[in-house]
C-alpha cells in the first residue's frame, strides 16, 4: 500500500500574490497628494505675506492722514485761539522767537504717533518677522 508519487504530481506550492505593486502605487499616490499640499501650503503662506504688507503700507498711510489732520485742526485751534486774545505789547522780536520755538515743539511732537497698548510686545515672547 505504498503509494509511488512522481514528480509531476508532487504537490508544488502556489505563487502568492504579492501585495508589493499595491503598496507601491498608494505610496506614490500619497507622496503625490502630500507634495500637493506643501506646494498649496507655500502659497497660501506668500499670500498672506503679501496681504499683511499691505495692510501694513495702508495703515502707514491712514494714520500720515490722520496725523495730517489733527495738524490741521491744531493749527486752526491755535489760529482761533490767537484770533481771539487781545494783541500784546510785547517786542515783536520776542513774539518771532515765541513762535519759533513753539514751532519747533509742535513739529517734534508731531513727528511720531503714539502707539496702542495693544501694539506693545510682550517681553516674554520673542518677536519674529516675515
């Protein structure tokens, strides 16, 4: 009852099914989708960079107006205000160096507007730029 196998019918192991080729292609796909989203991420960052400097440079130039028109409405005030004392006796070359002197306080006031407490660094954070 011994049974003679040949060689033909040796039972030979199946091939399996490699999973490789898969696990290539969703590599490359995620890889492909992941620089997608670094590239898209690099540009919304230059957008915004750009819109911040914009909004710097209009703040810039809102505030020069409003620093213009407060000027304005000082030298008005001042104007009225001297409009409406009585002439003084004093030397005219005393008034030339009054008025100069005040004017060189009004410029050097004016030169710089003050800044809100909300703008201030907090010294425990390090301030970076772009």
């Amino acid at each position: 009852m011994l049974n003679l196998v040949t060689e033909s019918e040796v039972a030979t192991p199946k091939p399996k099914q490699s999973m490789l080729p898969i696990l290539v292609v969703l590599f490359v796909v995620s890889y492909g989708m992941m620089t997608m989203l670094i590239v898209e991420q690099g540009r919304t960052i230059d957008t915004q960079r750009f819109l911040i400097k914009q909004l710097f440079s209009d703040t810039a130039q809102l505030t020069a107006l409003k620093n213009g028109a407060v000027q304005k409405q000082n030298q008005n005030q001042a104007k009225a205000h001297a409009r409406s004392q009585a002439p003084s006796q004093a030397a005219p070359a005393e008034k030339a160096k009054t008025s100069r002197s005040a004017g060189k306080l009004h410029q050097q006031e004016s030169l710089k507007p003050p800044t809100a407490a909300s703008d201030t660094a907090d010294e425990r954070r390090n301030l970076s730029t772009i």
